[in-house]
C-alpha cells in the first residue's frame, strides 16, 4: 500500500505574473509559505536552487552552503523536508540560448556551475535529488544549433553532475515545448533514453508532470507507468491542462477527471513512494489570476482533496468486475462502471 507524502513548490504561491500581464498579489516569504505548507498537509517542499539562496550567483561557495543551513533549519522548525533542488537556468540571460545546450562555452560552464551549487545546496537541506526541467534545452531557430552535438551536450552536463556529486539523483522533467520551441528532451522516452548514457545510469530517473504529458498529446498516466515499468518514476508533478496550449499548471483533477482518476490509480497500484527512493506527489499548480491574496494557498489545498478524493475511488475500484469484463471484452461495460464510480458519492 503506498504512502503518499505531499510536496510543493514556493513558486506555487505567486503574485500572478503571466505573459500578458504583471503580478496582482503580494510577495508572501519564504518562512510563511513554509509554515502555511505544514499546515495545510504537506510533508515536504520542492525548491529551486535560488528559492532556497536567492542572491546565489553573487556568493561564494561556502556562504552559499551556510545560507542553505538556515534553510534547512526553517524546514525542520515547521517538519517538513526538501524533496529536490532543480537549478534555475532558464531565468539567467546567459541561458538565453539554452544552459547545457547553449552554444557559447562561457554561458555553457556558467550552467555547470550552477548545477554543481545545486547539489551543494541540496545536501545541505537533506536532500540527494536534483530536478532538470530542461527549459530551454533545444532551438528556436532549427538551424542554430547542431543537433547532435548539443544532445551529447546535454549528457555531459548531466555527467557533469553524476560525477561531482557521487550521492545526486537527477530527475529530468521532460517537456515538449515552451520556453523552447523544438526541445531535445521532451518526453519521458527522450530522457530515459539520454539517461541510459550517462556514466551512471542507476541515478537517472524522471519527474512526470501531467501537463507537460498532455501537450505532448501523451496520457500521463500511461507516461507514469512506463517510467513504473523501468524502476525509473521518482517523482510526480500533479496538475491539469485544458488541451495542447500553454503550460496552465492548473489544481489536479479540475478538467480531466477520468485522466486525475488513472494518474492516482497507477500510482496507487504500484506503490509509489514506498519503491526505494522516497518517491513524493508533487503538487506543481498555480493560482488563478483572479484569486485573492487572502486565499492564495485554496488550489494547493484544492489539489491535494482531490487526490484524496480520487484515492478513495480508486480503493473501491472492483478488480473482479474489471477482469469480468475484460474476459468478455466488454469494455463498454466497464467504461461505464468507471464513470458511475466517478459521478456517484
């Protein structure tokens, strides 16, 4: 029976920037957002490299280490834990044209360094995991760069990693597009598959993110269980898409049911978070812009119910009507048993 351990991101309590628009809310602290996390029901938090130490490009090493301490201390007043720590390439202009696939080699190391303060970082809040969503790892013009020789590219960087820190796990969050038009990692095949030629493999594994799966026209849940399959799913990021568009990271389950319904079954039925490497269901949702700063936690909260929600469902599911069916091939059938289970109380 699996042990399902909640995480979120601080970036998940915004002030509502968008493309077309500035922040509406207030910044909330780091602290606040962390003691309001322990509240709410969350046992851990996700962070990028410059959440936990903001001002990390201008510090030395060693005052980078120490503020990651007081960091960690802050986590452990409020008893939650670090789940990763992901480098924040992309909001660098030296990352412009990509981090580990950028074509200039000064902005190339930059990223390198980044990722190997990354690990400093992570191990100082107690954590091994290092999240890669590889943002803008791939073209905005096709013939800017070298294919080839900027996916291997990509692999010496996660070397890179593998090597400085022997302990770091990277889990690459794969997406097909935006920022980057043309991604060279886009889905979990891509970097299982990249994976797979790194020095060491056993340490590469993935993050699935239901959106990132749907505008890749993929089912998440099926991404969930090939990387299942593998041994390689270490990490979910649950949330909602309304179609192949803009990433929406909307609250879990509040436009495809059915999909949140699958997604919490196959993670269910297999375990997750009791497979050996304190897998966490990650909540990676945002606010609606219209949301007041007095209620600025309600979608995480909201996300979260409707994984338990959907987890009661899934404990009920009939898998003696289910093999019935299949026996007969009846799957109408059994379409039908799935969506009264969903509407009914």
């Amino acid at each position: 029976m699996s042990t399902f351990r909640f995480t979120v991101g601080p970036w998940n309590v915004h002030e509502g920037n968008e493309t077309f628009g500035p922040g509406i809310r207030p910044s909330v602290p780091l602290e606040e957002k962390i003691k309001k996390f322990a509240e709410i029901g969350m046992n851990g938090v996700q962070f990028h490299d410059d959440d936990a130490v903001p001002d990390m490009n201008n510090m030395s090493d060693k005052a980078i280490i120490d503020y990651a301490k007081d960091v960690k201390a802050m986590l452990d007043k409020y008893g939650l834990f670090a789940e990763f720590v992901a480098p924040r390439l992309w909001f660098d202009a030296r990352c412009n044209d990509g981090a580990y696939t950028a074509s200039l080699k000064e902005n190339y190391d930059f990223a390198i360094w980044r990722s190997k303060r990354s690990c400093d970082i992570a191990k100082a809040l107690g954590t091994n995991k290092i999240q890669l969503w590889l943002a803008r790892e791939g073209t905005l013009c096709a013939e800017g760069k070298n294919p080839v020789e900027k996916i291997l590219q990509l692999r010496d960087a996660m070397d890179a990693i593998l090597k400085y820190d022997k302990d770091a796990l990277i889990l690459v969050e794969p997406k097909p597009n935006e920022p980057i038009d043309r991604s060279y990692c886009g889905t979990v095949g891509h970097a299982l598959g990249l994976g797979a030629y790194t020095v060491d493999p056993s340490r590469v594994g993935v993050c699935i993110e239901s959106a990132h799966s749907i505008l890749a026209g993929l089912d998440p849940a099926n991404d969930m269980a090939f990387a299942i399959a593998l041994g390689k799913l270490w990490g979910v990021h649950l949330n909602d898409q309304n179609g192949m568009k803009y990433d929406q990271d909307k609250a879990f389950g509040v436009d495809n049911l059915r999909q949140a319904f699958n997604q919490v079954k196959v993670l269910y039925e297999n375990n997750f978070g009791d497979n050996g490497k304190q897998e966490c269901v990650g909540l990676d949702v945002k606010a609606m812009r219209s949301q007041p700063a007095s209620d600025c936690f309600a979608h995480i909260e909201k996300s979260k119910k409707i994984f338990e929600m959907l987890l009661e469902k899934v404990k009920r599911f009939d898998y003696k009507f289910q093999a019935e069916c299949v026996k007969t091939q009846n799957f109408e059938r059994l379409e039908m048993y799935v969506m009264e289970l969903l509407m009914q109380g």
